[in-house]
C-alpha cells in the first residue's frame, strides 16, 4: 500500500514539474540579422533626409499621377494581393484560436407514441430529450500553439509586405508604360518629319534632275531614303498602340479604352533623391521586410515542430442532461472535469523528420534573406552607376548630333556648289535622322534609370493608400 501511494505522489509530482516547465516554451533562436557585408554607404551618398513624397509625382505630371492613382485601385493583380492579404489574416484567427477553450453543444430528442392494452386502449406520447456541452483546452506547456500563431502572424505582415511590393512594382510598370508611350509618339512625330522633309529633298533632286544636272541614281538613293523612313511608321504606331494596351490592362481598362494621355513631351527630372544608406534598405524595402518575416516564421515553425515531439496536456469537461436535470448542470458540468496527458512514444520518426525539414526551411529563408539584402543593395549601385553613365552618354550624343548637323549642312553646300556627288549628303542625312531617333531613346532610358533607382531604394511605398501601409504585425520575444 505504501508502495502505491508512493508511485501516485511521483505521479502528481511530474505534473506539476511539467506545469513549472510550460512556463519555458520553445522559442526562435534569434531575429533575422542583416548580412555583415553590407557596405556603409552606397557610392553616391550626400546624407540628405529622405523624401516623403511619392516618387512618381517628383516627375511634374498630373496625367501620370492620375493613372497610378487609378491602378492602384482598379488593377487585378493588387486586388489578388489583397486576397492572399485577406487569407493570410483568416489563417492567423485559425492559428490563435487553439490559444482559447473550445465549447460545442449537442442534443438530441424524440417523441414515442405507445398503446397499453393492460389499463386502457388509449395512445399515449412520450417525450425524451438529451443536452450535452463539450469542453476542451490544450495548455500550452511548450509553446507549440504561441510558436503556431506567431508564425501565422508574421505571414500576415509578410503578406502586407508583399502586397506593398507589388503595389511598388506596379506603379512603376505603369510609369514605365507612359514614359515608353511618349516615346513612341514623339518618334512617330519625328519619322512624319523626317518623312516630309526627305519627300521636300526628293522632289528638289528630282528638279535637279530633270535639268540634266544630278544623275538619276541620285534620285534612286533619296527615294530609298524617303521609302525607308516611310516603312518605320507602321511599326512604330503598331508599338504605340500595344504599349497603350498594355497600360490600359495594368490599370483595369479594355484594352482600346481612351486614356487621354495628352502629354507631348518627356518629363524632366531632377536632382538625384536622397539615397540614405544601404542599411536604411532593410526598413524601406518591402520585399527585404517580407523576406525577413518569412526567416522568422520559419524559426516559430521550427520551435512548433520541436514542440510537438514533447507531452501534450489537455483538459476537457462534457455534460449531458435531460428534462429532470436542467437544475443541475452547473454541478454535473464541474463534476465531469478531466484531464489528459498524452506523449508520443513510437511515430516511425515522422516528428523527429518534421523538425529536421522546419530546421532546413529555416536555413533556405536565411539565405533567400540574406540574397535578398544583398540584391537590394546591388540593385541600388546599379541604378546610381547607369542613371550617371547614361547622362554622360546623353550628352556626348547631343555632342554627336552637334557635328552630324554642320556635316550634313556642309554636304549640301557642297552638293548644291557641284563639289562633291550625292553620296556625302546622303550618308550624312541617315546619320543624322538616326541620331535624331536615338536622342528621344535614349532620354526615356535615362528616365527609366531614375524609376529604377526609386523602385531599387523602396522609398515610394510611402505614397501607397494608408490600408497599404498600416503599421507592420511586429512580433515582439517577450522573453
């Protein structure tokens, strides 16, 4: 007997050390840290604060302004963004409801009819009914449903980051679509220039011509000139059209919808914004927070994972009732309370597995984080390095055009004074109407290197609606 009552003391003593225990539950090795090779600043760095406009409206343009406000609102691809927002969200409810008690009710009844031939040959009714409630709660010794929910919530405010990345994304694409269709309308403007002017020049060889002064393979090259820069002008308003379709789809329109885009010149930009430094991306940058949210998720996965191999404590409590024991439920619902201790003993290793593939996962989104720092700040130099070179290059080929003007000016005088043949003033022509096309190419890519530079610093989220940037589900260690 002594024996017995000993082994029930030992019994109710591990219990309670279990209990003690649950107030030390797994938790995530440590936050997501920055890779120790970031540079302490980018290569052009003035130390300026941070401008807290969108980076769009900095290009001066009310048209552009209003098809991003439009798109943010009305384009497809944000609103399944919003949905995978949404989702996630549901899914962290789903994760933290096991952190409370669940109830369920159950019942049950039927009505018997029966006939006692022993007293009487009336049919008589027989009521029976049966109500239960159902109670059960897990203590959460380990940490595993805290780690589960820490986990779900930290999706959610990946999730958010996501969305602000594609919001990010696509407002530069619709910026991108503008800047290419201004583009094509100024070529296009120019090749019915160019085009105009060349038929002039081919009517005055023509003359020439039929005066006996050029011969007619003079005629022959100018037309060849005048036909080429004729066939250029379907392609380029065919380009115009399915660039002014594809930034009719990125802002919820049909493809041939009226956009009114009425500006007929390329935007100015201006100074260099302020860059901050490369340490600044980890904050700005919303694809750099959701990678390190997805790192710690992946830790509380982790801890959940090591907790499940461990013994889960459940209490639970049931009572059912009928007609004659609606007065006595509370009693019989404080009478039924239980509790169960239950610990894996034999799984195959398939908990043992789980953690082993939640430890990797961890290890895959530590580097996928640590790639993405290291892409942010790449993305940045890279930006800085081409917007420079490519203002070097601008302008040495205005210088380019420069000469290929007096060049051409001085192949005609010579042409007109019968000092040279045609060939000079031909080749000097393409050159130049060449270089006139190239020029308007060339400044919507130095425009384009400035959106990468403002996609690349992650600054502009800032200009997004206040549901897109709410404050980000921080989950703190309170130790």
């Amino acid at each position: 007997m002594r024996k017995t009552s000993d082994a029930w003391v030992r019994t109710w003593l591990s219990l309670g050390m279990l209990m003690l225990i649950g107030c030390m539950p797994f938790k995530p090795a440590g936050p997501a840290d920055a890779p120790g090779e970031l540079p302490e600043t980018f290569a052009i760095y003035d130390g300026a604060n941070d401008d807290l406009r969108p980076w769009w409206q900095t290009l001066g343009s009310f048209e552009l302004n209003r098809l991003i406000d439009t798109a943010l609102k009305d384009n497809f691809s944000l609103k399944e963004a919003w949905a995978r927002l949404r989702q996630a969200k549901a899914l962290a409810v789903v994760a933290g409801a096991e952190r409370y008690p669940s109830v369920s009710a159950n019942g049950s009844g039927e009505a018997r009819r029966f006939r006692t031939y022993t007293t009487s040959t009336d049919t008589k009714w027989e009521d029976n009914y049966l109500l239960g409630l159902a109670g059960s709660y897990e203590l959460d010794l380990w940490g595993r449903i805290r780690s589960q929910h820490e986990a779900a919530l930290l999706d959610v405010s990946a999730s958010q980051a996501d969305l602000q990345t594609a919001a990010m994304t696509l407002a530069a694409e619709v910026t991108e679509r503008w800047l290419a269709t201004i583009s094509l309308r100024l070529q296009d403007a120019l090749l019915e220039k160019q085009l105009a002017n060349n038929q002039t020049f081919l009517e005055l060889i023509e003359l020439r011509f039929r005066k006996g002064m050029v011969s007619a393979l003079d005629v022959y090259q100018q037309k060849q000139v005048v036909e080429t820069v004729r066939a250029k002008l379907p392609l380029v308003k065919a380009e115009t059209r399915t660039n002014e379709h594809a930034l009719a789809v990125l802002i919820g329109r049909p493809p041939r919808s009226d956009l009114k885009l009425m500006q007929d010149r390329m935007p100015v930009i201006g100074a260099l914004p302020p860059v901050g430094l490369p340490a600044d991306l980890l904050a700005n940058r919303p694809d750099v927070r959701a990678a390190g949210m997805h790192l710690r998720a992946a830790q509380w996965q982790l801890a959940e994972a090591r907790a499940n191999r461990l013994p889960k404590l459940e209490l639970n409590a049931d009572a059912q009732f009928g007609p004659a024991d609606l007065e006595q439920l509370l009693d019989t619902w404080l009478l039924s309370l239980a509790a169960r201790l239950t610990a894996p003993i034999f799984d195959g290793g398939r908990l043992a597995a789980a953690v082993d593939h939640a430890d990797a996962q961890v290890d895959e989104n530590l580097w996928a984080y640590r790639l993405t720092v290291l892409t942010a700040v790449k993305e940045v130099e890279d930006a800085l390095e081409n917007e420079a070179r490519q203002f070097e290059y601008l302008k040495g080929l205005e210088n380019v055009m420069d000469a290929a003007r007096h060049g051409f000016e001085e192949a005609v005088q010579r042409y007109r004074r019968g000092l040279s043949d045609y060939l000079p003033v031909l080749t000097q022509l393409i050159a130049l109407q060449d270089l006139e096309r190239d020029l308007i190419a060339q400044q919507e890519t130095l425009i384009r290197y400035r959106i990468s530079l403002h996609r690349a610093l992650g600054g502009g989220w800032r200009g997004l609606p206040d549901e897109m940037v709410a404050p980000q589900t921080v989950v703190e260690d309170q130790g």
